[in-house]
C-alpha cells in the first residue's frame, strides 16, 4: 500500500504515534509518506519506503493568520496525485481530517479517488474540540471520514458526548509502544549520575501544560522524600515550567530535582527511573505512562480519562483522584517502600505494557486500511 499520513510533528503523543506507526508500515513493505509542516521529530529515514513532503506556508501581508488548511489541502491533492497514493491516514481532528476532505473532493473532480481514515487522538475532542466555533466542521469532518478510529474507549465515548451530531462508527485502536525500543541495559552508571547515593529516582515527562498538573508531581515528590532518599526527574518544557521552578523553591526541593528539558528518544531516561508520575486532569490515553511500563517502570496516575485502561491499578501501579496528592504520595511510598516491592511492580508494569506491543496494534490498522480500500473498490498494486 501506498499510505499518506498526516501529522502534528511535535513532542506530543500523536505526532509520536503517527510517526512511529509509520515506520513500521515502512518496516512491513508499505511505502508511507509524511505529510506536514516539518519533519517529525521521531521520523528518521533509515528505510526505502518513508517518505517526507514539507508543507511551506508563504507569509502573505494580506493574511494576519496563515491559511494552514488550504496549503495543506493543496499539498494532499499534489503527493496523491503524483505519488500515486492509496489513501490518507490524519492524525488530529483539526484542521487534518477537513484538509483531507476538501483535497479528496478536488482529486474526484479529477476522477481520482482517495480514501481517508482519521485518527482522534485527545485534545482535538476534549479540548480545542468543545469550542463551539469548531463543532460544525469537527462534526462533519468526522462523518465524512471513510473511517474513525480512536486512541481509547474513553475518547470513542468524549467524542459521541461533546459532538452529539457525530453519526460514525469509531473503532477504538489503542495506542503503542515498540518493546524493542524498551530493551533495558544496565544503566547503573548513568542511574548513578542522578541518584548517587542510591536514593530513589523518580521521574516525569509531559509537555507541562496546565492539564498535566506538574505543581502535583512537585507536591507528591516532597511527600516522598521526606520519607526515603529521593530524586525527581522532569523530562519535557511547556507554559508551566516558571511555575515549577518556583514551587520548587517555596518547598526547598531544587537541590533533588533535575530538569533535562525536552527529549526526542526518552527511553534511556526512563530505563534508569523507579517510578512515573503522572497526575493529569485527564489523557485520552496515557502514551508517556505506557512508554515508562515498558522501560519497567511503574506508574502513579490519576483514573482520568484513558488512564484507567492502560494502568492497571495495584498492579503495574496505582490510581488516585485528580488532585489526590494524599494518595498519590502514599502509594508511591508504598512501591518503593523495600526492592522486592519495588521489584515486583516493575515486573508487572512490564507485562501490562506487553499488551500495547506494536506487533499487535499494527495489524489491526492494516485490517483497516484493507476494509476501506476494499469498500472504494481501490485495488492495491
């Protein structure tokens, strides 16, 4: 198959996802091509089969905002057409799935015929979604769309409640993670920059967006520590990080705590750490809590949205109410209370990350693309 994906190309899990679902439809001869505003950043092209088409947005004096969606629109029809593409997978809601509309409706004035499936991955549903300004298009976007799929049973049902007009099918297809990218080596050396004296590492990764509540990791942190040996790790920068230095300082816990900023491949990061913390509000998902359980770290989260199907709780971690600093402190206290605890959870987180193994999501995306193109009576060279 001939297989366009559109994508944000940020740090945020559905840039992560889409990139790495393509290269491994790369992986298993499909050839892919990438579609957006620049490179993504876990996009590498260490295959013959990926490919990267740059969409240039000229800065016109007429326009105060750039019209995105239209140049967009404009580089689908262009790729399809001399690519010779199969169909369109978009990532993202907004404004993906109506870019891929309105270029599939200029390629059938053409007599071409261009198939697209759109993925939601969170925000663009229970975020920037809820806008109403956004309804109409979101809504029809959706049902015009050959197919629907979601990250999460939790977003499948946000979608049909925040966009009741939604008449589509959505098929949940989980998120993943490539367990070969997990493959733990033995980083006490590098465990021992950050924990010199053995203490407990703890570690968090987000984009630091109000959503994801870092002033809680803080809190929970400073719980902990006054408890056993601990150090903090944040991955990641956002609009919260002056926040978080001053929490920092109000609770005195600067000297234990190590920010590293953003990182494109954080699995050494992870492979080092005892414990994730994750306390957002919500997640469609939980992309950075599954990628610490295959690095065998287990995880505090809240029960929020599409957490409560990816952490299982008492087993690869534990569960709190949003903003239940109390509990959440208290069950990390209690996975890192002695090394057989600790030890055992690890095993466990481990085990439930094998269930989002790549080697079983990918099948049921190209199970899916066969279907779609099956039903436009699209016939795959």
């Amino acid at each position: 198959m001939k297989i366009g994906i559109v994508c944000y190309p940020t740090f945020g899990g559905s840039g992560v996802v889409a990139t790495e679902l393509g290269k491994a439809l790369a992986e298993k001869g499909h050839q892919v091509h990438f579609i957006t505003y620049s490179q993504p950043v876990r996009l590498d092209f260490f295959s013959d089969n990926l490919f990267y088409h740059e969409v240039s947005v000229s800065d016109y004096p007429l326009f105060e905002y750039q019209p995105y969606e239209l140049v967009l629109s404009s580089k689908l029809v262009d790729v399809v057409k001399y690519e010779k593409l199969d169909l369109l997978h978009v990532h993202y809601a907004i404004p993906h799935a109506s870019a891929a509309y309105m270029a599939k409706q200029i390629l059938a004035s053409q007599g071409i015929n261009i198939p697209f499936i759109t993925t939601l991955h969170g925000t663009d549903i229970t975020l920037v979604g809820k806008d109403p300004s956004f309804e109409p298009v979101i809504t029809f976007a959706i049902n015009e769309s050959d197919a629907v799929t979601a990250v999460s049973e939790s977003l499948k049902e946000d979608t049909y409640v925040n966009f009741p007009n939604v008449k589509k099918d959505i098929q949940v297809i989980p998120n993943f993670i490539c367990l070969e990218d997990h493959k733990s080596e033995n980083n006490q050396c590098h465990k021992k920059m950050y924990a010199p004296n053995g203490e407990r590492l703890l570690i968090h990764v987000s984009n630091f967006r109000k959503v994801k509540r870092v002033e809680d990791v803080l809190r929970i942190f400073d719980v902990v520590r006054k408890k056993m040996p601990a150090k903090l790790i944040l991955v990641g920068d956002g609009p919260e990080r002056g926040n978080i230095e001053k929490l920092c300082r109000e609770l005195n816990t600067c000297e234990d705590i190590k920010s590293l900023g953003k990182i494109v491949n954080p699995e050494q990061v992870l492979s080092i750490a005892d414990l994730f913390l994750l306390p957002s509000e919500t997640e469609s998902f939980g992309l950075a809590a599954l990628e610490a359980m295959a690095s065998k770290v287990p995880v505090i989260s809240t029960n929020s949205g599409g957490l409560s199907e990816v952490n299982k709780n008492g087993f690869s971690g534990y569960m709190s109410n949003v903003g239940d600093i109390e509990d959440m402190a208290k069950n990390a206290i209690h996975i890192l209370k002695d090394d057989a605890t600790l030890n055992q959870f690890k095993i466990n987180a481990y085990e439930q990350a094998k269930k989002f193994d790549i080697a079983k999501i990918l099948p049921m995306y190209e199970k899916l693309y066969t279907e779609v193109l099956a039903k436009n009576k699209i016939l795959v060279k």
